[in-house]
C-alpha cells in the first residue's frame, strides 16, 4: 500500500468500483452517506413492494485498503485540494475521485417534487401501494427505461391498481420496431394505460396536468429523467451545458486534471461511440478502467463500446435489445422469459463485479 491520498466521492456503480479495484494497491477513503450500496437499476422492483437487493458497503470493500466515511460532500476547494463534509471535516486529497452521479431531475413542473415519488424513494411508494385502504391510480411519468420498468412491475405486483404511463414522447421510441411492439405488447397484456405525447405541465394531490389533458391519479411516481449533481459545478469543474464535468481521454477534468470524474456525473465522448448516455452501463466500465489507471495497469486512454439495452418488464418478461457499438438499435430482440432471464443475469452480474 502507498500513502498517495486518494478520495472518492460516492458509492454507486463507477465509485464503488473505482474504490475496489483502486484499493488493491492503494489507501482510498471512500465518502457516501448510505451504509448499503443502492442498486439503482432495481429500484423497480423496490417499488413494487419486492425485497432490496442492497450488500453493506463493509462487505463490498472488505479485503481492501478502503476506509469509508459516511457522510455527505457539501463542498470542494479545488486549490487546496480538500473536500468539505457535512460532519464538519476537510479531508486532504492527491488525486479526488469524483463520482457523485445523478438524480432525479423535476424540470421546475410546479407540484412535482412536492405530491411525486421519486426514483430515490422507491420504499415509500412500494410502502403506500402496500398499506393503501383501497386500491386506486397511479401514474408513472417518464417513457424511458425507468418508466416502463415501474410501470410493468407496479402493475403486474398490484393488479388491482390502474397504472398509467404518462409521456412527452413516445413510449420505449428509442427501441427498434421489434422492442417497441413487444414494449406495447406487455403494456397491454397487464392493462396499462399509454398516454404519449402528453408534457407534464403541473403535478397536484389528485394528478397530472400536460399538454394532452388533465390525467387524474392517486399516487405519481417521477421517472422523467435524471440531472447530475451539482457540485461539480458549483466547485469550479469545468461541466458541459447539462451540468456534466468535462473530461478527458483518462477520465480527468480537463480544468483539474488532479480530479477524475466517472459516472453520470461525467461527460464521456468516446471516439468512433460518441457521448456516453447516463446508466450503470457506462458508469460501472468507467469504475473498472479507472481502478487500472489508478494503479498502473494501464495507460491508453478510456475506450467503450454498447453491446445491448435490456429491461425488465415484470417477473415473467423482458426485453434484451441488441445494439451496435455507438449505441444505436439493431432489428433483433430477445423477450419473453429469455429475456427476463438475460436481463437478471445481467443485473446480478454488476453487483458480483463492483469488486
């Protein structure tokens, strides 16, 4: 073990995996309030009223020179190299470890962080559909991948309850026909309502008001998109119009070359792929690279291609979608229980190799 001070700031897919690969031949102090990693690709399931797949931090990192600290960043003096803790410390850094990822974007919809459920609090919605006196509505806004995971799992948990599906644009557009069709095909089998095209415009008690209608709901539940946190940004990074820090090549600011930023947090141009899109997909291979690079095994600079799009569509279906390298779609898919199936060996997988 050497003394270089390494500091990494959050612990899910790309920290936590820098941290365990970095910790192999260094002394890494690994900063995040939560004692259990957070599985953020199965918050669905979460809100559903399944059981949380969440290994302790402590069991993750053991075996490695990591030391977490639980508590939360409120700060960064880039010149001093030292991060500001809610706990009141400054912890000295050599090289900063950014990786704070992202969050629930609100996008100023009046209402919609007051009366909606947030993908961050999946338990509380899972608990309100669970103790409900009766059943009633829910709406789920987002037509991304998080929305229709909690659109099909709430559903096919709660059949009792009427689901929507609430979109600014077309539900799973992205997919190729095939993923889009069986999308569709699923959605109606467990009754779903898809209301597309329709902008959320203000978020009350009783619903939703959008651009299409009033649409009236007991319970609303925000899948609309994610934003990186801000202190990069509020530090003095240099962040791209989406408040993403730039980097280059090696994953380094590209005004503090002494911080590496990985994750959703990161704005990732890959030659001959493109800009990466925010997800566990990306953030977790920027985590492995950077262990390497942190200690030695490698000096080419980060490389990434796409492979598929997967999701869950409930406990009996899913869909594996195959994808070129620069992310866009291929006609095949793979669905039904075979899919359901890729996709869990898949997700099990990413916990298994955050070590």
């Amino acid at each position: 073990m050497t003394e270089k001070q390494i500091v990494v700031l959050g612990a899910g897919y790309a920290g936590l995996t820098a941290a365990t690969r970095a910790g192999r031949h260094h002394r890494v102090t690994l900063i995040a309030p939560e004692t259990r990693f957070l599985h953020r690709v199965r918050q669905h399931e979460t809100a559903a009223g399944l059981p949380e797949h969440r290994p302790a931090l402590a069991e993750v990192v053991r075996g490695r020179g990591v030391r977490h600290v639980p508590a939360r960043a409120t700060g960064l003096d880039l010149a001093a190299r030292k991060v500001f803790l809610d706990t009141g410390e400054a912890l000295p850094y050599d090289t900063l470890v950014y990786a704070l990822g992202s969050r629930t974007a609100w996008h100023a919809v009046p209402g919609a962080a007051e009366h909606a459920y947030s993908a961050e609090r999946a338990a509380e919605l899972g608990e309100r559909l669970r103790t409900a006196g009766r059943p009633g509505t829910v709406a789920v806004v987002g037509g991304g991948a998080t929305g229709i995971e909690l659109a099909t799992e709430i559903a096919e948990a709660h059949p009792a309850w009427r689901v929507r599906i609430v979109a600014a644009g077309q539900v799973g557009g992205w997919f190729s026909a095939r993923g889009r069709a069986h999308v569709r095909t699923v959605m109606a089998r467990l009754g779903i309502e898809v209301h597309e095209r329709h902008t959320v415009t203000g978020v009350d008690a009783g619903g939703l008001d959008t651009t299409g209608g009033r649409i009236d709901a007991d319970l609303v539940a925000w899948a609309a998109a994610m934003e990186p946190h801000p202190l990069a940004a509020e530090a003095g990074l240099t962040v791209d119009p989406a408040g993403r820090a730039v980097v280059d090549g090696h994953l380094r600011s590209v005004s503090h070359p002494e911080v590496h930023v990985i994750g959703d947090a990161a704005a990732v141009t890959v030659p001959g792929t493109g800009t990466l899109r925010m997800g566990c997909a990306t953030a977790q291979p920027m985590g492995r690279y950077l262990g390497k690079l942190l200690t030695g095994r490698t000096d080419k600079p980060f490389a990434f291609r796409y492979a598929v799009q997967c999701l869950s569509l409930g406990r009996r279906d899913g869909l594996v979608q195959l994808i070129h390298g620069d992310d866009s779609m291929r006609p095949s898919v793979l669905t039904g229980r075979a899919g359901r199936l890729t996709k869990a060996a898949i997700v099990n997988g990413v916990v298994w190799a955050l070590r």
